[in-house]
C-alpha cells in the first residue's frame, strides 16, 4: 500500500494571521485563494514586496497594533481602537499618548509583574518540593 499525502491548506485568513497582517490589504489573489503549508513557508522564509510593505507600514491587525503600543487586544477596545492601524497612525498614538495610552500602558505593565511574581513563586514552591524527603 502507498500512501498518498495530501496537501494541507488553509484559508487566507488563517495565513494572515499567521504572518501578522491585515488580510484586507494583502492582495486579492491571496485573499481568494488558498495557502499550503509550503506556500506559507515561503512567504516566511522569502517574503515578497507586498509583504515586507505591510509589514512595515501597515495597516497593521490589531494584535500587531496592540504589541507595537506596549498593551492588550482588551485595551485597545477599552481605548476605542477597533480598526487596522498603520505605523504612522500607530506613530501618532505614541507620541500623542493618550491618557486611556497611559492607562493601558501602566495596567500591562502590572501585568507583566504579577505573571513574573507567579512565576518566581512557583519556582520556589517546586524548589521547596524538591527537597522534601519522600
């Protein structure tokens, strides 16, 4: 018996999300048609123009948004941003630094601490485990 090993595919959205952009400013043959693994691959490994142009500039999806602006998906929608961005808008937002910016920004921040606190506790629990007899 030979096996035979189909391709796998996935939608252009599923793609585009996989390679941080904005599915409505890829091209439209990219938007209609489908992506195999190999075909995602390359776009990875040897992005072509279109790619590097929105990776650079945008518009950007909004957990590329959210990232570059130092807070969460959450915050964005909280801060009433629910559109694509491009790196000049995303530019903007920096330099104007919103009070809702700040806010989000400080409460990221608080965050990122207590998961390390949780972490170190952790650690030191396992640590403490570890040296217990049986």
């Amino acid at each position: 018996m030979t096996s035979h090993q189909s391709t796998q595919t996935m939608k252009p959205a599923t793609a585009a999300k996989k390679l941080g952009v904005y599915l409505e400013a890829t091209p439209a043959e990219f938007q209609e048609g489908v992506v195999s693994r190999t075909e995602l691959s390359q776009l990875q490994t040897d992005p072509p123009e279109w790619l590097l142009e929105l990776r650079r500039n945008g518009p950007h999806p909004r957990p590329v948004v959210a990232a570059k602006l130092g807070i969460s998906i959450s915050g964005l929608a909280r801060g009433g941003v629910t559109e694509a961005l491009t790196t000049e808008q995303i530019d903007a937002l920096k330099q104007d630094s919103p009070e809702w910016l700040q806010k989000e920004r400080a409460t990221q921040a608080e965050v990122r601490k207590e998961t390390v606190r949780i972490k170190e506790k952790n650690a030191e629990r396992e640590a403490q485990a570890g040296e217990q007899p049986a």
